[in-house]
C-alpha cells in the first residue's frame, strides 16, 4: 500500500514539474494569432464564468430604462465598448475578432448574462483577453447605465437609436 501512495506522489510531482518546465521554457505558444489549444478553448471559459459567478456580487441594478438612462449608456457605450463589440455603423469588428479569445460583437450576440455579472465584468476586466477594468474609468452609475444599456439593446426607443447610429 505504501508502495502505490509513494508511486501516486511521484506521479503527481512528475506532472507538475513537467507542467511547470513545459511552461517556464516557452513550449505553449501565447501568441493572440495562434488558435488556442483544446484544452485551453473549453477550461478557459468555464474558468472565467465560474470566477464571475463567484465574485460578481449579488445585486440589482439600481437603474430603469428610461430615456434618459439609455443615451446615457448609449454614448458611454460608444465611446468606451464599441471599439471592440461593435456598434450599429460597424456590428462586426476586425479588432474585437482579432483578439483571443475574441471579443464578444454584441450586435449580433446580445450580452446575456445578469445585470450584477456584467457590472462586475465592465468594473474588474477579464484578465487575458483584452478585456479592461474600467473602475477607475466609470464611475458606479455610469458602470450601470452600460449595464442597463446592454441589457435593454433589443427595445431601444428611437431617440436612443438614432443617438446610438450616429458615428
């Protein structure tokens, strides 16, 4: 039995020193140009979703879509988001799929996570990804009137709209 423990720990000390050398030397290549491997492709996401559902605090936006909230977050959205996720002139953006993973386009995929995930996303950033922490940026309450924007893309009034098409 002793033998089969010391064997198991040798095991696991081999994995991770190996792991450890495979990455000090360079062999994983991190360039943003070269498709991520396998196994980077399905734990990356799941890891950053489960980090979110962990750190995001529960809490509900304390702002409605009126009017005024939207424009708001439509030109905080503009000048801040639309570089990289796209706005109605340009839904699909050459730099947000250049990055790795790439950004999300939110005029062709919605945000869809919970208010307090993407307020805590837009505040802390996603480390690796491009991804900014915009808190020292965004103050809470335009940090919510994104939020809210994002949130309320789909039924957007026309002044919103029109505010929101303009270059």
């Amino acid at each position: 039995m002793r033998q089969f423990l010391a064997g198991i720990i040798v095991t696991l000390l081999v994995m991770v020193i190996g792991g450890y050398t495979v990455l000090r030397r360079g062999y994983i290549n991190f360039n943003a140009d070269v498709p991520p491997m396998p196994f980077e492709r399905k734990i990356a996401m799941q890891a950053s979703d489960a980090s979110t559902d962990r750190h995001a605090p529960e809490m509900k936006n304390p702002l409605t879509a009126t009017d005024e909230t939207m424009l708001a977050g439509a030109r905080l959205y503009k000048d801040h988001c639309a570089g990289c996720h796209g706005d109605p002139v340009h839904p699909d953006l050459v730099l947000g799929r250049s990055f790795n993973p790439p950004a999300p386009q939110f005029m062709s995929d919605m945000a869809d996570m919970p208010d307090n995930q993407n307020f805590y996303i837009i505040q802390h950033g996603i480390r690796w990804t491009g991804m900014p922490a915009w808190k020292n940026t965004l103050n809470d309450t335009q940090t919510w009137q994104v939020v809210t924007f994002l949130g309320n893309m789909q039924q957007l009034s026309p002044a919103v709209t029109e505010e929101f098409k303009k270059p």
